[in-house]
C-alpha cells in the first residue's frame, strides 16, 4: 500500500455552471483584473482614495496602522508595534517599534513608496483608537482591535485594554481592489503520514523539489508516499495504494468598497483565493470495503498567514489547507488507473450593499488520457483533495473542499487506454469528476458588513466525465 505526490492543489466552489472541461460563477463586482491603482491616488469623489494592495516588505517588521479616535484625517501608518497581547483579557502593551533600514519592496508590490507616518505617528495611543497590526506575540494571527481603556505606561510601552472591531474602522470611505501571491516559503507544513515531502519554488531563481521536477516559481508541491487499506482476501499482489501529486500556485484576492455614502460598512467587499492547480495520481490494487461515509486519510496540514498592505494598513490572512485520500469501495475490484487533472480555480464570497454576502467561484478542469486495468466485478471510487479554509486575523471566512476523484466499475476483467487501445471481456466502464462543497461563515462581517444568521452554503456541486469504458463477450 503506496502512494507518491507530486505537485499541489486546492479549492474552487459554488453557485456556478460547471460543464466536464470547466465551471465558472459571475466574478466579484468592482474586481479588477490589473492591479490596483498606486497608493492612497483619490478616486475623483473627493472624500475616499483608491489604496494600493499588495505583500507586506519583507526585511522589517510591518509598522501597526491607527485609526485616531474622533480624528478626520485618514487611517495613519504609525512607528508604533503590538508588543504583547493577551487574548483572554485582551490587553496589549503598545511599544514604539524600534527603527531600522527600508525594507526592500516585494515583487508584487507597487512603484508607488508606502504613505510615511504622519507628524501624530508617535503618539501614543488613546480610547477610541483602532489599532491594526501584524501578527505579534500573544497574536499569531494579528489584531484588529479598538482601545476601550488606557491602563497606563510600563517599561514596556502603553498598557491597554481592546475589544474587537472591523475593517471598516480603519478603512472607511477607502477603496483597494487586488491580488497578492503567497510566498511560497511561508507556508509551514505538517505531514499526517510517513512519505510525505513538501517543495516549493519562490521568485530569486531558487527552485526546490523532487529529482528531476523543475517546479514554476511561486509553486507548492505535496509529493506523498502512503498506503490505503486492502481487502483482506486481497491477495499480496493486489496491495491497494494511492500515488500522485497535488501542486498549486495561491494567491490572495482582497477588495473592499468604502464609498461614502454606504452607511457605517462598506458598499462591497471580496476575499478569496485563487491561483492554478495540478495533479497527477494513480490508483492501484485492491481496496478494502468502506461501511457508511467515504474512508478519508488526511496526509498533510499547510498554514500560512501572509500579511497583505492595504494602504498603511496591515491585513492578516489566515489561510489553511489539508490535503487527504478518500477511497469508497466494495471491497471486490482490482484496478489500476492514472488520471492527471489541471485547472485553475477561485473561491471566495463576494458583499454588495442590499444583497448581502454570496460565493463567488470559477473552476476550469482538463482531464488528460489515462491508462486503466479493471479486474472483477464491483465498484470503487478513490479522491485526492483538499479542505480549505481562508479567513481574516484567525478567523475563517470561506470554508471549501475540492476532491478530483477517479471511479471505476466492472463485471469481468477489461484492460483499456483512453488513446482507444482495448482488450475486453465483459462491460466496465471509468469517471473522472470532482466534488465541490463549502460556506460562507460568519465572520465575514469582520469587513463591516451586517452579521447573517448562519452559515451560507455554496451549494454541493459534482460534475463527472466518461475516461473509458467497454464491452465485449467471449
């Protein structure tokens, strides 16, 4: 019982038409497909600016943003940090970051130079103020979180007490519209089961991977090697095991419209992921019966909490991954199959004033020409995917699972390639097709938008297409 991976992938969902090379759903409204325009340009009303979105620099830690209390002027780039945070009395010690060299900009980040701190940034905070930051210690995730009391100054900076707040305090009437790719080398990875080895290749012309893979820049890939469970009258021959690869090239897609004249939350807001996927797997043997729901093995967990610079303001996204096999079987086919699968995908839930929050997913799949032996009769059905969650500051926004699945059938024994080589006897027939699930969760509101009631489902969805499949008589 076996399985190899090499490459990575993960979800696309929702209200969408889906066809066997591809689905797509009505893109978010105000999305741009360029990038954003430069940092803090006006939009032309007078009132609101257009932010530039883009990756944090690297190289030097991420100034924290305030929100002056009662002040007009805008959200402020400040010299100050989160020193500590408690999140169960939530108190944190606000500290004067210390000064360094310019961080050097990222490759995805805009000609335009960040706003600098304005004459007020080293004041200390007061009540009232909206402080937006990195992560910190006491907060992995970053906070986003308004000064209900100042305790007072200790050696370590201002003492303060917080309570949780939104987006939309600190970027108001603003509008930021774009996509940021994650750096491929922050993500952290924890493996579930033996033989499974985590590459990636980011920009600087360094590339990892296994022997012989040349892995596009700003890709992951899950190369595994582990087994499934086998029928137990299975002979030694007909081990059962799942091998492949699952690659993927993320990347953060954030807008928000603050355009006056929406009330105390934005107008519309998005945030999602998207990028291009791959995979390539196989699956052999002879898999033991499943009772009731699917068998699923999880083999891997991926985190990753890229900081994306909305203007001067610091937005954490929290963005999380577990890639599984689940095989369905009856316990009494033999097959051996191979698919390879490319696609892009986009996830997410989009807000329009008056609409509420719905999801917004666009997939498009190719299947490539497989090689299957099919012996027996019976039924099996085995799934390389992926849950997927991605959030704001810890908490999770957009929940989604993607599971590219192969399925076989038989009554006797048949051999085929999808090339239109065959040699049979009997009637079988192989799938390929992909499941797609998830939710919009509550909180999205974290933008400012009304809280909904439970959770919105963005609708179960399968879609399945014919490999191969035969018939013959002795």
């Amino acid at each position: 019982m076996r399985m190899l991976a090499r490459r990575l992938l993960l979800p696309g969902l929702t209200t969408l038409a889906l066809t066997a090379t591809g689905c797509a759903s009505t893109p978010h409204a105000g999305a741009a497909a360029a990038a954003a325009p430069a940092a803090l340009a006006p939009t032309g009303d007078g009132t609101s600016q257009q932010l530039d979105v883009a990756a944090a620099p690297q190289g030097a830690p991420t100034p924290a943003a305030v929100a002056r209390a009662g002040a007009k002027g805008r959200t402020e780039q400040t010299s100050l940090k989160v020193a500590s945070y408690d999140q169960a009395t939530g108190r944190a010690v606000i500290a004067k970051a210390p000064q360094g060299p310019a961080p050097k900009p990222t490759k995805s980040s805009s000609a335009s130079p960040s706003p600098s701190p304005s004459p007020t940034a080293d004041k200390p905070v007061a009540v009232g103020d909206v402080i937006a930051s990195a992560p910190a210690p006491g907060a992995p995730n970053g906070l986003l979180a308004k000064v209900t009391e100042v305790v007072g100054k200790t050696d370590r900076g201002t003492e303060v007490k917080t309570a949780s707040t939104t987006l939309a305090s600190v970027l108001n009437e603003d509008k930021a519209d774009g996509k940021v790719p994650v750096d491929p080398s922050s993500v952290t990875v924890e493996p579930l089961l033996k033989g499974v080895t985590f590459s990636w290749a980011k920009s600087g012309g360094v590339k990892f991977g296994p022997e012989g893979a040349k892995l596009p820049l700003g890709n992951l890939r899950l190369d595994v090697n582990a087994a499934v469970d086998t029928a137990p009258d299975a002979p030694a021959s007909a081990g059962a095991s799942v091998s492949g690869f699952v690659q993927l090239a993320p990347q953060v897609e954030f807008s928000y419209d603050g355009t006056p004249g929406a009330g105390s939350g934005p107008r519309g807001a998005f945030l999602g992921m998207s990028g291009d996927w791959s995979s390539q797997w196989k699956l052999q043997g002879r898999a033991a019966a499943s009772t009731g729901a699917p068998k699923r093995i999880p083999f891997a967990k991926l985190h990753s909490a890229p900081v994306i610079q909305v203007g001067p303001v610091p937005v954490v996204v929290n963005l999380d991954l577990t890639c599984y096999v689940q095989v369905e079987a009856d316990g009494r086919v033999t097959l051996d199959v191979q698919q390879d699968v490319k696609g892009d995908f986009k996830v997410g839930g989009t807000y329009a004033l008056g609409k509420g929050w719905t999801p917004v997913s666009q997939s498009h799949v190719k299947s490539t020409p497989v090689t299957a032996s099919v012996t027996a009769t019976g039924k099996v059905k085995g799934a390389l995917g992926a849950e997927a969650s991605v959030g704001l500051y810890g908490a999770v926004g957009v929940s989604a699972d993607f599971a590219p699945y192969l399925r076989g059938e038989a009554d006797a024994k048949a051999s085929a390639s999808s090339d239109g080589k065959t040699s049979l006897s009997g009637s079988w027939a192989l799938y390929g097709g992909f499941d797609l699930s998830g939710n919009l969760h509550l909180q999205l509101s974290l933008f400012g938008t009304p809280l909904f009631e439970r959770k919105i489902p963005l609708g179960a969805l399968n879609r399945e297409w014919p490999l191969a499949s035969g018939h013959a008589e002795r």
